[in-house]
C-alpha cells in the first residue's frame, strides 16, 4: 500500500463529521482530573530550590536548617540521586560538543548555568512546612560570567558555558549554485529579522503525583506529553525500565513545553526516596522561570529574483539561542534550517545554521519547532521582492510554490498534492474589501502569508505507535493507546476513527489512553504525529479487527468477503443481515480474535549528517495561508488586528470541529507571538516571571479567527489526513509584520511588535517620506 | 476581634453547606480544593491574573487563589461543577460550551464558565460579540483561540446558567 | 503557591485594626480586599506575623454628599464605585476611571482605601484621586488626620500613612457647573497596569477652557499634576489644544518589560491631550 492515503467524503459516516469531543463533557463539568487534581491520604509533598543566579559555582550546600522545620521529610541534593545526570543526543554534528551526548545535572552539584536551574528536592509532610523550608535551603555561589546572547556566546574569547565551546550544533545546505544565481538576479533584498524567547504559557502548571505501586513499580502521573519518560526516570533511579511507570491524564495545554521531562525526576526522587505518594505542583513563576522556552532566532536572509518574480536563490544566517542546556536545540534549529526556505521552489540555497550556549532559560520543544520564526524571514523576504517588482504577493508566491514531485533544498521530495494556490485565494475570496481607517489617526493594512510546516517526527528515527481495539460481547469496544491528550483532541479522534470503520456508535467506545505500562505504546505527542501515527495505528488494528470478523462470517455464511461490510446494523452482505453481538459470538465459536494489535510504522530514512545532503528527513508537510487587516494608531503605535483568516489543506479533516480549533488557537498562538509576549532576559535574569509581566492575548486582543478547511483529500494520516497542530501558528508571523507594513509603509523585523517598535517604524516610513517628497519621486511606500 | 493561625470557615460549596477548621493563611482556592476536595476550580497563576480559578461568591466572581477562604466565612460559593443539573448532566452554559467546542484542554475551563455565568447573570441586554469579549478579558485560554468561547456565551444567552 | 502561615486577626473596626498594627511592629498587614496583598503572599514576598481583616467592619462604606462634596468610604469596592448612582452623576471621573482597574473579579473584591493605600504608580484610583485634589482622611487607634492626595502619595508603594493608620475616608469636590471630565489609559493588554494614563477636569465656558485640571499616572513614581500643560490650555477650544500643549516635561519615567520611559513620555502626551479634549467637550455640553 502507498503511504499516501487519500478518502471520498461519500464513504465516510462518522470521520469528518463535526462531533462534540467525548472528552469535553468531563472538562466542561469539572470532573476531569487533571495532574494536581489527585490526592491521596497521607500523600507527602515536594517543591525545587532553584538557583537565584544565572551563571556561578556553588560554594556551599546546606540542608540542615530546612530539615529542622516540623513537617520536613527529606532535603535532597545531587548527590542523593543515583544517576545524577540527564543525556541527549546531538545528532549529525562536527561540532566539538554536539559530536559528544550533551548532558545536565537533575541536581546541579557544583556548577549553575541559568536563572532557575534546580539545586535542591524538599520534601514535606504539608505545603506549609515546604513553604518555610524552602527558603532555610542554604545555597552559596561564586558569581561567573554571564553570556546573554548567542552572538557574544560565539565572539572570540567568550565565556564557555560548557566545556568544549558554545557552539552545540551546526547545519548547512548547499544546494545549486547560489553565486552565479545573485549575480544574474534582477532583484537582490536583504534583510535580517529577531525572534524573542516566547513560553508556552499553558494555563496548566507542570505538577504530577507519583507513588510506588503494590508491584513495587514506581508510578508517576503527570502532566506531560510523552509518557516514554519513564525510560528516562528509570535510568535516573537506576532501575530497570519495566519499573517505572508513566501515566499522562488529560493534560492542560503542552505546546511542547511538556514535552523534555519538567516534574518527573524530582516527583520520582522524592517517592524513591520516601516509599510514600509525592505530589509536586510548580508555581506559575517556575514555570516561567525554569521550563524551556522557545528559541529567539536572528536571520538574515539574502534572496535573489528574476524579473518576473521567480526566486533564484536565498543565502540564509541562522543563530539561535539554545540557552543553558542543549535539551532539543539541536533538532529545533534543523527544523528551522529545512524550513527556512518555506512553501517555495528555490534551486540555489546557501544556509549556515548554528545554535550557541548562552546562561539563558534553556530552549526546546514549542508548537511550529524552529520551522515557524523562519516564516518571519521568508515571507517577509517574498514580500519585499514583490514590491520592489510590483507583483501581486499573492501572485508571486503562487508562481514559485511548490508542487507535488519538486524537491526541497535538503533534497526531499514532496509526495502529496501541495494546494497552497487554493488556501491563497480562500482567504482572498473570504476576506473582500479592505477595511477603512476609523479615524485620522488610524491607518489600515492587509497582508497575507504562506507557510508550511511538516507533520510527523524525522523519518531516521523509525518512529511507530501501536493502538489495540476490542469488542466486548454486548457490541461496544475498547481502544487503548499510549497516546498522550493534551488538549487537542488526541483520544477523541481514535474513537472516531474506530467508530468509522467498525461501524460502532462512537458513544459505545471507549479510549483508554497515556499509560506507559497498560495501553501499547504510541510514542509522544509531539511534532503533529498523532493523528498520523496513533490514528494510522488505529486504523490499522480496526481494518485488521473488522477483516478477521467478516472472514468468520464469510467463512460461517458462505459468501464472498468482499461482498460483506460492517455497518451499524451489524455485518451484511447479500444474502446476509447478522447483528454485531451474533457475529461477535461467531468469531468466539470460530476462534477468530476479537481484538486486534496495529503497530504504524513511520517512513524511514538515512540519519542526517552537519551538511544535510541526505534527501528525506520528515514525512511530509502541511500548507496554508493566513490573512490579516490591521489598524495602526499612528500615535500610540497599538494595532488591532480587525479581521484574521486562516486557511489550510488538511487532506482530510477527521473532526472539522478540532481542525478549526487547531487552527484558531495556533493563529492566536502565533499572534501573541507577534504582538505581545517576550521572556525578558536581562544578564541573565528573567525579568517576565508572572503572568502580569509575561502577556499572552486575552479575549479583546484577537478576533474570531476565521478558519478555512481545505481538503485536497490525501495526505500520510489515516483517511487522508495531514497534521494541523503545528502549521497554523507559522503565517502570523508573516502576515501581521505585512499588514502593518501596508498600513505604515514600514515592516517591522523584530519581535514582538511593541507599540514602540510601531513608532519607530511609522517615523522610519516619515523619515523615507520625507526624502521622497523632496525628490519629487511620491511614491507609494 | 478574633486571632488564630487555624480557623474554622463554613462555606456553602454549591449548595453543600461545608464546615472545616484550617489555616488561616489558606486562600479560598486552597481550601476548596486541598480541604474540601473541591477540585474544579484550578490554580494557574497565583497572582489573580488568569481566571482558571475564577469562582462566584455570594453570585459575585472572584479569583479564588487571592481570596482568603476566611475573609468569604459564611459566603456561597459556586464552582462550575455547580452549573450541571441535579442529575449530574451539563447546564443549559455548559451545554453551550460542549456544543461550541469551546473545551480543548479544559483547563480553563471552569475559571471561564463562572466568568460567564457572571457575565450573563448581570447583563440587562443581549450583549453583542465585543462585549461578550470585552467581559472575558481576565480569563485566559491558550488553546481556542477564543472564538469558541464567545460563540457559546453568545449561544447561551438567554438561556439560564 | 508557598504561603508561610500567619496569623488572622478580624477586627470589628478600624481602631482595633490600628492597635494591632501598632503592637505588631511592622510584622501585620491589613487586608481589605486583599487583590495586592495576597498576590504578593503567594509569590511568597510578604513574611508576615498577621494579617489584619477589616472586610468585617462596619461602615465605612457608600457616597455622602454633603455641600458639594462627596465623601467616599474607604471600604467602599470598586465594583460600588463603579455603580454608585451619586458618583455617576455627580463625579462621573471615578466610575470611568474604576472600570479600567483590572478584571470584573480584582475590582469585586478590591477597595478603594487598598488601592490609595498600596500606592501603585500605575493605578487608577491614586491617580484621579490627585487630579481632583482629593482629601484623605486617616485613622489611628487614637486620632484622626487629613492629608491631600499630592501630599500622600509619595513614591512607587510609598504613602504618607504611618505604620498604625488607616486610610478611612476620600472626601473630593462633587464636579461642578460647566466642569467635563475625561479619562484614558494605555496598557499592553486590557486590565494590565497602565503605561501611562491621564485624568482631566476643565471648567469650559463659550467653549473655551476657563480652568483645567491634568494629572498622569504610570509614568512617574508616583500619580503628578502637570501645571505647565493645564494653564497652556486656558482659553483653548477642544480643536485648539493639541497646538497649544507641549511635551510632556518634568518626570522622570520608568522603563520595565511593558514600555520604556521614553515610549512612556511620548504617550503621556497623547493621553493627556485625549483626556482634556474629552473633558472640554463635556464641559461645552454640560
């Protein structure tokens, strides 16, 4: 079978249907229990000592005043976990420390590289006790240099974060011959553009409860998108694998940023320590503080065009923040690197990619994973070269897109329909007229931009998900799968799935889901695999459940399998109408299984090298394209964003309710980007700690987003499907830079946009003006 | 005038009347969810900022994590699980918001419910889409971009909470 | 969220309240509505012996009007404020500004002596309190004293209030005739602290400014009177004051994650100059 899938709506009974989540109605009541919402009596509780300090040694260590305080069970340091150290890979690299695992302390023991970096475990009998504890933890330090930046973090001489350098990864394309292809360019722009460290901001705090189990195996359940951590809780402890255990419960919000471990290894410390339940709930400023972020970016970007608007050639910078610890850097900024060039055919790509140790937050996982900031640079890059020729943007960047059987500058070649054209005019047909200024002071703009981000993890890491169905006798059924639900929707669209192809009443199964020791494995909930690999997975054990069921009726009736189909009626065929629970107690008299096991497996591929000539890295993308209109106060610089258009092919969409709500909270994901949020860091200090300094929208900062589902109808996900978790939160940071541009005839490079860098911009565009008007050209800026 | 670490506070927790002697310093929040078991009502930020833990006391919202759970003695208190029917089964808000698909993770959920219930409880008019906005802008969600949720308040209104 | 047990006290009135913080030599709070205190608890930067409630006492609460003046409760909510029909009609600035303060949850439970006592630079309250020369009135267990808002509010979180007192009433003028009133505020978000804000009365007669009233708040350490922009404006028409107020001048603005002081100054003017046309275009038609 291809993988590529594809499904004709007219077939389909359940998938593609609208249907309210089976998860919602738990959430909406409040009865679901999240992480910290489980309790047990008796139940100990635990809480980090973090560094204050962004970069020093630490001269001494003393737990004794906070073990004196009634209440306190245990103060542990670094020495007291059993394997004190937490590894990553740092794949394809030359690079002194990348070619080596890079690694963290759980407990630093003698050294402290950012602001918030853990130092001490306390563990009490109440919070109370903890509360006073935590501050008798004694931690003294000898200041070192603080490296703020990448840039300075590379400069000749800097402070080494690590051992072996500041340079943890590096990637390069090279493709065609990018020199000759700028000396022959009608048009040459440069620019260079800044992306900020941005938090996830979950409304969930990490927090979970662990206890060792009657088997003496050790349970954590947590907030986390990947219950796979337990291999790396085991390694921690020292134990083997099959000892731990992981279970994710519904998880509010993780964007990525419960995708490295954030509670684990110090929920399990404290239990193996103790033998009793631990519960542990980070603080919003821990949180804030302590969990990865999302890289900031500076790229800059040389593209080269001929006259009629064809891209030639991009010569591409990319440095990137990686913070204090390598954690996903490495993969992040490859994923920037295959991306930078966006939805567009070039045939000359120069790129230099690196990301550099700095006494930053460290950076990892964020929903877009790299590929998004990059979209600030290519789409801003396509629009200067439309101006300059006066092309139409949505003209030029249909002239250059991409198409099925093009190949990527990595060397990839794109295997499914690419509608980019089609989300271009959707948005363009739903948009109409150009709004008008509500005032003198007030300038309107409209933009659109174009995106693509890949769906499913990289193809060298032989991903699978496993998912196991079964009927039960009265016709209902059971799909368990190790697939953490972190909001999306994730366990409902299994059911749905299921429900489509065993023609069972979706309300009549149920999903069992995120448990690392009792559901099959189905691998993380990251890189928008899910659906592609959880729900092939779950398509696959269906197929194999309801073909095995029909052959027992075939066998048992006498007519042809291909003649009979399951339907909600029970399984007929021409001459035969048998109720589900008759063919069910058929298959138990034929000894034919009622349940079956589907393993998917990913498409595979060569590991990468530094230098990227390897051909196939992701299995495959997903496009779009967003358009918004802006009004910009001239004299505050605030914009408002009036209307917001969002459009995608999501080959197939299994529930378009949870498409449309991937796509709206991703654009307004996207947009707090653009317009608000930053994590402050100064020398090292995060200045952003709370949720009143750090600013993510609320409801009067955005408007409805308008979503467009388009379905080209194929796609590597079960029925067609693409993944849309992470695509729509790139095009934000394309089109709001744009409109505000067209409204003030200046594009903002750096982000957020603040009404002050607005300003700036609006005198820039004055400043131009002004030299204009005197040359008599007046042109439109 | 009265002064003690431990105090005992008598709440009604929608419609259960609950009685518990605890610490004084525990804010509302707390109390309902580490005393009383009451668990919808969820900690986000602390600070008052995010809303997920935005209860009605005495029918008026309040963040409960900065909210003494003794100053409210006496008080009221209505989380969201106190919007479903005596049956267990959603509310006429709440079914709105089922049907809006305006849950993703639901984690806010709750916090924004009781923002709404609030906000249709006091509203003398249809209010139109910007205000529905505009009454939600102390809650925060991360996930739906919103839209949802305005369609479901925007549904339910005249409908009883 | 990490809060070191403290000792509650409720008091039965503002006197009682005052002993407490007398004897407790800096190591007792009180607490109103507690929508800044308790934050700070949890944030875990308050180390405190005792938290004083005066939620429970009686009074203090409402609008007098009494010969043309308004004397407001200090235990008066926001939410009060917000609605009071005697401040809607007669000093319709305070409601305005009140709706601005947070979200609908800070200003149920939040009071108005809290908020003058916190002294937030950026806030709402202190800064129409000084624009309308407000009087404060504050208690101690033994005695009582008045101190005008520009006199009591001195720097970020810095007040005139001695360790044992109480603020437990504002007296302001109720708005007279031929007075507008106007109020704007820039913040990052909706309900975040201000930027910068500005709060204008001006007494209007044929259409012209007779005498005016301007004070910005969230730029400065603490909520200032510009005297050099309200006598510009005397004599000026609503089209004509743009022309005629220059920069904002004389402050010494902050920079933090919201803005920077220069972003701060510049937009000081733009509201200063939103709040007066405003308020000269409800003087004409009042």
């Amino acid at each position: 079978m291809s993988e590529v899938r594809t499904s004709k709506l007219d077939e389909l009974r359940v998938v593609h249907q609208p249907l309210p989540r089976h998860d919602q109605a738990e959430k909406i009541a409040g009865t679901t229990k999240f992480a910290g919402d489980l309790a047990f009596a008796g139940m100990l509780h635990a809480c980090v000592v973090r560094s204050q300090v962004p970069s020093a040694t630490i001269t001494r260590r003393d737990g004794d005043d906070a073990r004196r305080v009634p209440g306190v069970v245990a103060v542990l340091f670094g020495e007291d976990v059993p394997n004190n150290e937490i590894r990553v890979d740092v794949p394809g690299q030359t690079v002194v420390v990348g070619a080596f695992r890079a690694s963290m302390q759980v407990l630093a023991t003698d050294r402290v590289r950012f602001h918030g970096e853990p130092v001490a475990l306390v563990i009490a009998e109440t919070e109370d006790a903890l509360a006073v504890a935590r501050e008798l933890v004694t931690i003294e330090f000898d200041d070192l240099p603080v490296v703020s930046d990448p840039e300075q973090a590379l400069a000749a001489g800097a402070f080494q974060v690590h051992d072996g350098g500041n340079l943890l990864a590096e990637w390069r394309i090279d493709r065609g011959d990018v020199d000759p292809a700028f000396d022959r360019a009608d048009v040459v722009v440069e620019d260079e553009y800044r992306t900020q460290f941005v938090d996830h901001a979950y409304l969930e705090p990490e927090a979970g409860v662990g206890w060792l189990d009657d088997d003496g195996v050790l349970t954590l359940r947590v907030a986390t998108q990947v219950v796979e951590h337990y291999r790396d809780v085991a390694k921690i402890l020292g134990v083997p694998d099959s000892k731990v255990r992981v279970i994710a419960p519904y998880v509010g919000g993780g964007f990525g940023g419960k995708e490295d471990m954030t509670v684990e290894p110090y929920v399990a410390l404290a239990v193996w320590h103790t033998r009793r339940p631990v519960r542990m709930q980070w603080t919003r400023n821990e949180s804030l503080l302590a969990r990865a972020k999302r890289h900031r970016n500076v790229m800059r970007y040389r593209t080269a065009a001929s006259a009629d608007g064809t891209l030639l050639a991009h010569d591409i910078d990319i440095l990137s923040d990686a913070g204090a610890y390598a954690y996903l850097s490495a993969l992040v900024l490859l994923y920037s690197t295959v991306h930078a060039c966006g939805p567009y055919r070039v045939g000359n790509v120069r790129i230099r990619a690196r990301t550099a140790y700095t006494n930053n937050p460290p950076t990892s996982a964020f929903r877009g994973f790299g590929g998004m900031q990059m979209v600030l640079g290519y789409e801003s890059q396509i629009d200067e070269v439309a101006r300059r020729l006066e092309i139409d943007p949505g003209e030029i960047r249909k002239r250059n897109a991409l198409a099925r059987g093009d190949r990527l500058p990595v060397g990839q070649e794109l295997i499914t329909e690419v509608q980019l054209a089609q989300t271009i005019d959707a948005v363009r047909e739903r948009a109409g007229g150009k709004p008008t200024p509500a005032g003198p002071r007030k300038r309107t703009g409209r933009a659109i931009a174009s995106n693509m981000q890949s769906y499913g993890r990289l193809v060298w890491l032989n991903d699978s998900a496993a998912a196991w169905i079964g009927f039960q006798m009265d016709g209902s059924a059971t799909v368990r799968c190790g697939v953490p639900d972190i909001g999306g929707g994730q366990a409902s669209s299994l059911a749905q799935i299921a429900s489509e192809i065993l023609a069972v009443d979706i309300d009549r199964i149920s999903v069992h889901f995120g448990d690392s020791a009792l559901t099959p494995l189905a691998g993380t909930t990251t890189a928008t695999r899910q659906l592609l690999m959880s729900g092939n997975a779950t398509y696959e054990a269906a197929t194999m459940l309801r073909d095995g069921m029909l052959g027992a009726v075939g066998d048992e009736t006498g007519q042809a399998f291909d003649s009979l189909r399951m339907t909600p009626q029970g399984v007929l065929g021409p001459d035969v109408t048998m109720p589900l629970v008759d063919v069910l107690q058929l298959c138990r008299r034929r000894s034919v299984p009622i349940e079956a096991l589907g393993t998917h497996f990913g498409p595979k591929g060569r590991e990468v090298t530094r230098d990227l000539e390897g051909g196939r890295i992701f299995p495959d993308f997903t496009f779009g394209t967003h358009l918004a209109d802006v009004e910009v106060d001239i004299d505050t610089g605030e914009v408002e964003i009036l209307r917001y258009i969002a459009a995608h092919d999501v080959g197939r969409a299994i529930n378009p309710l949870s498409v449309a709500g991937q796509i709206s909270g991703a654009a307004v994901q996207g947009i707090g980007q653009v317009l608000l949020e930053e994590v402050v860091m100064q020398d090292g200090v995060n200045l952003t700690p709370g949720l009143f300094q750090y600013l993510i929208p609320t409801a009067t900062d955005v408007p409805d987003i308008e979503t467009l589902i388009l379905e080209s109808g194929e796609g590597l996900g079960p029925f067609g499907a693409r993944g849309i978790g992470e695509p729509p939160i790139g095009p934000p940071l394309g089109a709001i830079p744009a409109a505000i541009a067209d409204a003030i005839g200046v594009r903002p490079t750096t982000l957020p946009i603040t009404p002050e860098r607005v300003l700036s911009c609006i005198a820039a565009a004055t400043a131009a003006a002004g030299v204009r008007g005197a040359s008599q050209e007046g042109a439109k800026s | 005038m009265s002064s003690a670490h431990e105090v005992e506070t008598s709440l009604k927790v929608n419609g259960v009347a609950v009685k518990e002697t605890a610490g004084a310093h525990l804010s509302l929040l707390r109390w309902l969810r580490d005393i009383a078991g009451v668990t919808d009502p969820k900690y986000g930020c602390g600070e008052g900022v995010c809303g997920t833990c935005t209860v009605l006391v005495d029918g008026e919202p309040v963040s409960a994590c900065i909210v003494l759970a003794a100053q409210v003695d006496g008080a009221a208190v209505t989380t969201a699980a106190g919007l479903c029917e005596p049956d267990g089964s959603l509310g006429p808000l709440q079914r709105a918001f089922h049907e809006c698909h305006a849950a993703q993770c639901g984690f806010c959920t709750p916090g924004m419910l009781m923002c709404a219930a609030s906000m249709l409880g006091e509203a003398d008019h249809t209010l139109e889409r910007h205000e529905i906005r505009e009454g939600l802008h102390g809650n925060l969600c991360r996930c739906t971009g919103y839209g949802p949720i305005v369609d479901a308040i925007d549904a339910a209104q005249g409908s009883a909470p | 969220m990490f809060v070191k047990p403290f000792r509650y006290v409720r008091a039965e009135s503002l006197a009682q309240a005052c002993e407490v913080l007398r004897t407790a030599d800096g190591t007792a709070k009180v607490i109103a509505g507690g929508q800044s205190l308790l934050p700070m608890a949890n944030l875990g930067l308050l180390d405190l012996e005792a938290v004083v409630d005066i939620g429970s006492v009686e009074g203090h609460r409402g609008v007098d009007e009494n010969d043309g003046f308004l004397t407001i409760g200090a235990l008066t909510r926001h939410r009060d404020l917000e609605r009071d029909p005697t401040l809607i009609a007669q000093q319709p600035l305070i409601p305005a500004a009140t709706s601005w303060i947070g979200s609908a949850r800070i200003r149920t439970r939040g009071t108005l002596g809290g908020s003058l006592a916190h002294s937030d630079p950026a806030a709402e309250l202190p800064l129409v309190m000084t624009a309308l020369g407000a009087e404060y009135e504050l208690t101690t267990a033994s005695s009582t004293r008045v101190v005008r808002a520009d006199e009591f509010h001195v720097s970020y979180f810095t007040n005139a209030l001695a360790e044992d007192e109480l603020i437990a009433a504002v007296r302001v003028p109720a708005l007279g005739p031929g007075w507008g009133w106007g109020f704007a505020e820039i913040s990052r978000r909706r309900g975040d602290f201000a930027i910068a804000a500005a709060a204008a009365l001006a007494r209007v007669a044929d259409g012209h400014v007779v005498e005016a009233r301007l004070a910005l708040g969230g730029v400065h350490e603490r909520p200032m009177r510009l005297a050099d922009i309200e006598s510009a404006t005397t004599g000026a028409s609503a089209s004509e004051l743009d022309a005629r107020i220059g920069p904002v001048e004389g402050l010494q603005a902050v920079s933090d994650t919201s803005a920077t002081a220069e972003h701060r100054t510049h937009v000081a003017r733009v509201l200063a100059l939103r709040a007066l046309t405003d308020a000269v275009r409800r003087g004409e038609a009042a």
